[in-house]
C-alpha cells in the first residue's frame, strides 16, 4: 500500500507539474519572439542611423567656389593638409595666397595668427593684391602701420560658417567692421570682393579667399 500510494503522488505532482512547465515555455517562447520582434523593428531605424554617422562631412560643410579646384588634392597644401595647421602656417602652403603670407610677415603677424582661437579670415589672392598699382602695393608693405590695419582688417575673431554670411557685419581685429551677403555657394564681402573658395577649415580659423583685397573704411 505504501509504494502504490508513494507511485499514485508522484505521478498527481507530475501531472501538477507539466502545465506549469508548458505555460512557462509558452511564455519564454512568447517573451523571446517578442524580443526578436523588437530587435527586428529597430534594426532598420540602427543601420540608418550608421549609414547617417558614416555618410561622412555633409555636402554642405565642404569648400566651395572656383578657385578651390586649384588647391592641391594631397600634401600640406591640400583642404585635409591645412586643416591640421595653424591659419598662417596653412597659407604658407598655398601658392596662390604667396603675397599674402609675405605681407603677414613683413607686418610680424604670423604668431598672431596662428595663435589665435576661432578666428575668421577673408584671405586675398595673388591676383587680388596685383589689383593694386604696383609702386602703392610697394609703399604699403614697407609701411608695418599700414600693412597691420590692412591686414587685421581681413580678421574677424570668430568662425563664421556660410550662412553667417548670407546678411552679415562683423567687427574685424582692426576695430571696425566689414559686411558680408549672398547665399548658396555666392557671397560677397564689402559688396565688392567675392569670395572664390570659401569654408576652408585650418586648424584655428575658417578662411574665405576673396578676389579683392579688403580696406578698412578709416
């Protein structure tokens, strides 16, 4: 009587038992596809949000303009090269802005420059500077005063981005202002100097080659 009882309750508990045990698969079957359910839902929303970080610099934050087609693709003097200097160390490296950096240098702001933090520089060309009658070019490099007003004048002490300058003033490091208009990739600095390669990134300023140079109005 004793094993036939013992036999008789181990098999109710079992019986007890097994509906247990097939809800709890049920419900771990139930928890895991939900689960996968989920992970399957968001997985798309992941790979956009990679292919969004991986798209690389947007097309909006790219140097833009003519002239930019003659800085070179690799080297010191290339956008990647002078993104790791400082601004006058990275004209240094550009042939196009030559006259630029001797004037930077006979007016002793070459150390100014590149210590700077966040600046702005509207950088003129070559061909800008040979706008300028050639014997007052002469008299303005040869005069520190001069050449310190007018450069400074080109500075302004913060990063502008293009947009800032679609209807802009902006005080300068010479201590008046300069205005700035345009959209898109066409903007226009005094109303009179256009910028032909515009958003180059140094690793303290961002520059804006213009064609004209710039003359502060005092």
């Amino acid at each position: 009587m004793n094993t036939r009882f013992r036999r008789t309750a181990v098999t109710l508990a079992a019986a007890a038992v097994l509906p247990l045990a097939l809800s709890a698969c049920s419900d771990d079957s139930s928890d895991s596809a939900s689960s996968d359910s989920s992970t399957k839902a968001s997985a798309p929303a992941s790979a956009s949000d990679d292919g969004m970080a991986g798209s690389g610099t947007p097309a909006g934050d790219q140097p833009f303009g003519p002239a930019c087609a003659t800085v070179p693709e690799s080297g010191a003097g290339s956008f990647e090269g002078m993104a790791q200097d400082p601004v006058a160390t990275a004209a240094s490296n550009n042939p196009a802005l030559s006259t630029l950096v001797t004037a930077v240098k006979k007016a002793g702001l070459v150390d100014t420059l590149n210590n700077a933090e966040n600046i702005t520089v509207f950088a003129p060309t070559n061909d800008a500077f040979a706008k300028i009658p050639k014997a007052t070019l002469d008299k303005v490099l040869n005069d520190k005063a001069q050449l310190t007003k007018i450069l400074t004048y080109h500075v302004v002490g913060q990063r502008l981005a293009p947009a800032d300058l679609e209807k802009g003033s902006f005080d300068t490091l010479e201590k008046s202002k300069l205005t700035t208009s345009g959209s898109g990739e066409s903007y226009t600095v005094n109303d009179s100097s256009k910028v032909v390669c515009g958003d180059v990134k140094t690793a303290n300023a961002n520059v804006y080659i213009v064609d004209t140079v710039l003359m502060p109005t005092s």
